[in-house]
C-alpha cells in the first residue's frame, strides 16, 4: 500500500469509483485526529466533484487546500 500524498499538512486521499471517476478528500493533521488511516470524520473536507483522472483529482485537493489558505488569510 503506497503513502497517500502530502501536501501542505494535509494528506490528499483519492479513491476510484465503481465508474472508474475519481474522488479526493484531504485530512488537515493539525486540527483533529482520526480514529483510522482512512476514516472519514470531521477531519476530512471532501471536494465536492469528481474527476476523470487521479493527477486531476490530486490537482483540484490542492487548489482546494491553497484555497483555504488564502481564506484564512484574508481573516
């Protein structure tokens, strides 16, 4: 089983559906801890679509992930 990605101290997960699209949800580690690796509690935030590929899925958590950060920012 490979590592899922890092990116910005958040782990992206994806996951290929029966239809062969793709789903991503992040994890941000410095909020909340899970009760397991892949779990999805209030510590995950998922993107709201899916995606034809896994690079395009992984592409839209991170602009998700940069998103966030310039929310808070602005706060």
């Amino acid at each position: 089983m490979r590592e899922n990605r890092i990116y910005r101290q958040h782990r992206i997960h994806t996951i290929q559906l029966i239809s062969g699209l793709w789903l991503a949800s992040i994890v941000n580690f410095g909020k909340r801890k899970m009760t397991t690796g892949n779990s999805l509690t209030d510590a995950v935030t998922r993107i709201p679509r899916e995606y034809g590929s896994e690079e395009l899925a992984i592409l839209a958590a991170k602009e998700y992930i940069d998103g966030q950060a310039v929310h808070e920012q602005k706060a």
